[in-house]
C-alpha cells in the first residue's frame, strides 16, 4: 500500500488543506501522514511524526517508515533548522524508492537565468545580483527607483523600493504587518544601511515597474497551475491581488486584498483585453515546459503577473509551492478539485509506467 507524506517545517501549519488531502487519500486506498524532515532518525530512518485515523478523521502521533510519496511544502528561512532540513530533505530526494510530487525551483537568481535565455524573457525585469552600496548607487543613478529581493526569499519578505530623491534617498519595506519608510539625508549614511543588509543575505536588483491600478494599489495576477492525474498542466485558477496605496507589495502576507479577475477586466477596452488575455494563455503554456527542461518534475506552480498601464506583461514571480487562497477566494466550487489533485498526481507517479520519471530527469536538486 502506498504511503502519502505530506512534509512541513511547522507541525501545526495548513492543517486544514492537510486534513482534506488525507481524507482523499484513504478514499484511494492510501495510507496519509505528516512529518518534519529533522524528525526522521537517522538511523532507523522512522519518522516521528502523524499518522491519519480515517475511523475518527483525526491525527495521530505514531512512528512510521518514510513515505514512497512525499508532498514537500516546507518553506526555508535563514534559520538553523530550516538548513539542517534542506540537508535531510536533499538526501530524500536523492533515493530512487521515494518520489516527490514536485522537486521545487531553485533560488529567484537562478531561475531568471534560465528564463532569460529562453523566449520568454522579453517578459522579464532586468535582474541583477547586488553586492555593496556601490552597485545599488550606481543602478539607482541610472534608474532613480529601485527594488531589492531577496535571491531566496518568499512571500514578499525583505523587499525594499529605493528611490532617489535629490541629495536624499527613500526606502520602503513591509515588516511583521507594518509598512515601513526610511530616509536617508545623505549617500553616506544610506551606504552604511544597505551594506549592513546585503551582509545579511543575498540580494537582487530589479528597476521599478509601475504596476498600479486605478486606485493607485501596486497589483498582479496571481495564477494557479497544477498538474491532473495524466501529468498535463491544468489552470486551477486566477485572480486580483492588490496592496496599500502607499506600499510595494500586492502580497497577501503584506495585507493585500484578493477581487476577481473578471471584475477587474471589466475596466479594460475589449482590445486590450484580448491581448493580455493572449499572451498570459502563451505564458501559460511554455513556463511549465521551459522549467521542466532545466530542472527536476514539478507539480504545482504560483505565476505572479504584472500589468502596466500600456498592457506591458511581466514576470514577477513563479513559485512551487504556492498558497491556494487566491483561487479559492475568487472560485471556491475549485476546493474538492484542488484537494484531490495532491493524490490523483501521485497515483500517477506510483504507478509502474513512471517508475524512470527520476532517472529521465536527473537533474540539479532544487528547493
């Protein structure tokens, strides 16, 4: 009998999407649990963990062997235990008798490289790594307004909008819910507080994209992709996401609100329409295969969009392992499907017809 792992780093999170996926799992004849990658002994490779009771719908504690499917949803940090984990999780995804729904995407940097050199990156903001103060002076010279990510980050966490102002500089960040503004009288001063950060973790460099809606809220459009039980990409769903009108950011995790994507068509010419609608279905259909190429089978995809005013298309953002909020806020009747498709997939990859799916696809490792 097949075993469904569902992998965190936080026992308690998405409990309930987890439960749901378990009771799908039982009705396919599969035994569900949940574990952290730094809970399995390295000895007895037995995991402490949770095992789910199909007879009270409940979870379980219980010891148990490592799951032949694993589902990976843990989000690293920069902390100790988020490392120790990428080092377990490394060596699971390197044993032939497991399989993983999906094998993730590597850091943002490294992502944008393979994009670029394909036929999407006229979709793509310019990008470069940034490493002292000198580099983000002499871009933000050049383009008077500035954003710096995170080459790891996730969720809208340690953005900054830099923009030169004269003799001064302003910045913008959110953090732990509030919408951050700093000014710097003097380049001098701004050099000392950006060196200090770019000690800290890596960083990118993008120009400002003017990405507004009629409100003057930064948005995008959020899309769902996930693989159906044949391995073809299926949209799951589109939406709105907008922030503040003073702020940077559209994510949810920085207090942005979700509409759908119909009502916000509504404000466009059937023109311009027909041709955002075009391009994000061409977007649609080669990100998946562009990645598959270059990295390890993946399952799920969240592609962030920007629009400017001018019908500009932008890649923002692609993430393996994205959030379902946004799709279950504009289309709730899609919760059953999206419940399902964790399970249906992995039928799939058990089955003796994609017993090589990891030796055909020997790729890097990424997170």
């Amino acid at each position: 009998m097949d075993t469904f792992g569902i992998m965190t780093l936080n026992e308690n999170s998405e409990l309930e999407y987890f439960t749901e996926i378990a009771i799908q799992a039982v009705a396919q004849g599969m035994i569900c649990c949940r574990f952290i990658p730094s809970n399995i002994n390295p000895f007895s490779h037995r995991i402490t963990g949770y095992v789910f009771d199909p007879t009270t719908n409940q979870w379980k504690q219980d010891i148990f062997p490592i799951p032949n499917v694993i589902y990976d949803r843990c989000f690293y940090g920069e902390d100790v235990h988020s490392k120790q984990c990428i080092s377990i999780v490394t060596w699971l995804k390197e044993r032939q008798d497991i399989f993983f729904l999906g094998y993730g995407l590597p850091n943002k940097f490294e992502l944008y490289n393979v994009l670029k050199l394909s036929n999407l990156h006229p979709y793509l903001p310019p990008t470069k790594i940034i490493s002292d103060s000198n580099m983000v002076m002499k871009e933000l010279t050049l383009q008077e307004r500035l954003v710096l990510k995170p080459i790891n980050g996730s969720q809208g966490n340690g953005i900054f909008y830099l923009e030169l102002k004269g003799p001064s500089i302003g910045v913008k960040t959110f953090n732990r819910n509030q919408h951050i503004h700093k000014s710097f009288s003097d380049e001098k001063k701004f050099s000392t507080w950006i060196d200090l950060l770019l000690s800290k973790k890596g960083y990118l460099v993008q120009p400002y994209l003017e990405l507004i809606n009629e409100r003057m809220e930064p948005f995008d459009i959020r899309i769902l992709l996930q693989k159906e039980f044949d391995g073809n990409w299926a949209e799951r769903g589109r939406g709105i996401r907008s922030g503040h009108p003073d702020g940077i950011l559209s994510n949810l995790s920085a207090g942005g609100h979700i509409s759908s994507f119909e009502k916000w068509r509504e404000n466009l010419s059937p023109k311009l329409i027909g041709f955002i609608e075009t391009e994000i279905s061409d977007l649609l259909l080669k990100i998946p295969s562009i990645l598959e190429e270059a990295f390890l089978p993946l399952f799920e995809l969240g592609i962030d969009i920007g629009v400017s005013r001018n019908g500009s298309i932008w890649i923002l953002d692609i993430n393996s392992k994205p959030g379902r909020k946004v799709s279950l806020t504009t289309n709730p009747e899609i919760k059953d499907v999206l419940n399902k498709a964790p399970i249906l997939y992995s039928k799939t990859l058990t089955s003796s017809v994609n017993n090589e799916r990891k030796r055909y696809n020997a790729k890097t490792l990424s997170y």
